[in-house]
C-alpha cells in the first residue's frame, strides 16, 4: 500500500482514542483543557463536560482566550468523533454546559488504533495526518499546545507506491524538481500532466478548506 503525509504519535501527556486524546469508557479523562467523565447506557454513552486547568506536565497556551463563565446554556453534542470532541471543547469554553454523546465505547471517532498482545499497533481508521495546522488551531482554541499531547513527524518520502507485478516501487517527494524527474523517468513528457492534475488538486483543496 502508499504511505505518505505527516504521522501523529501519542506524546508526553500517553492519551489514547483520539492519538493523544479521550478515551470514554466509564471514568474520568482529559482532553485539550477539557474533563469528562461519562457513564454507559443501553443507548449510548454520556460525556458530561467542563473546562478543567491544564494538567501537571502541560502547557497552557499564552495567547489563547480563557474560558468564560457559565452563560446557562445547555447543549448536546452527538458523536463523540473528532468533530464533537472539539466543538465540545470550543462551546464549554464559551460558557455553554455540554454533553456529548456517544454510541461506542471509545471517543475519538475513526482516530483509533488495535494493539496485539505482541506491542504491534495497527491504526483502524486514518493512518496520515493531514492539515496539522488545524490540529493546532484547534489546541491552541482550548487553551492547550499541542506538543504536550502529540508528537508529528513529517514522513519521508510521503508516498510510496508499490506495484505488485514486477514488485518495483516510485517515491513521490516534496520536491517538484524531483517529481518532475522521477515522472519523465517513467514515461517521458507525463511531468506536464502530473503537475496540471497537481494544480488542478490543489485548487479544489484551496477551496474545500476555506
């Protein structure tokens, strides 16, 4: 298979579900500024949350907003993935009370791994790490960096292709010179459509992420 991106590995803070994040399964855990504590229905799991101070061996950071109090409001937040773990977060900290809801018995979503009773893990769901800087963003929205949760390595080369007939393999690189390169090697002049499909990709990211 192809392999490529940025590679997300627990750190410093040993979180797990969400890769260094909340785990929800019957006990009290705490992600990103945030604390839960949850209890197991017939129907789903219940993450009733609130901003908590950073933990011992966190950072806070400096120019993030601090949480601002109670405002009365009530709201429940279906899904305990990625997305509801942050907006969780994002809503406490403007003084909203939130529960956040969950079918399964882990947080986190797709973002989850299996280990064998041999230490080898295998990552379920998404294996790349792709836009860190809203990973960032989102850590930095609930007061925490980061870097106290989540180590990202950068892969190198961030996609390698295998083809099965002949088990040869082609490394795409960052660097376009190399690309460039690598593409006339395998068929000549297929360098021109390689990066007017790269351009074309890239304006349709631009617009999907604004």
């Amino acid at each position: 298979g192809a392999r490529g991106g940025a590679r997300a590995t627990p750190s410093r803070a040993g979180l797990g579900g969400l890769g260094g994040g909340l785990v929800v399964s019957g006990r009290s855990a705490s992600f990103s500024g945030v604390s839960a504590s949850s209890s197991s229905s017939s129907a789903a799991n219940v993450a009733n949350v609130d901003v908590a101070p950073p933990s011992s061996g966190s950072s806070a950071t400096p120019t993030s907003t601090p949480p601002k109090p109670d405002n009365g409001k009530n709201v429940v937040i279906v899904g305990a993935g990625v997305g509801g773990l942050c907006m969780a977060g994002r809503l406490r900290r403007e003084g909203y009370a939130v529960t956040l809801l969950e079918r399964g018995t882990r947080a986190g979503g797709r973002m989850t791994s299996a280990e064998t009773p041999k230490g080898y893990r295998f990552d379920t769901g998404p294996s790349l790490l792709l836009f860190p800087d809203k990973y960032r963003e989102a850590f930095e929205a609930l007061g925490r960096d980061i870097k106290d949760y989540v180590d990202i390595v950068r892969v190198c080369p961030p996609y390698r292709i295998h083809y099965g007939e002949d088990h040869t393999s082609v490394d795409l690189s960052y660097d376009c010179e190399e690309m460039r390169a690598t593409c006339e090697s395998i068929e000549p002049g297929s360098s021109r459509s390689y990066f007017r499909w790269l351009s074309a990709a890239k304006a349709s990211l631009d617009l999907g992420v604004k």
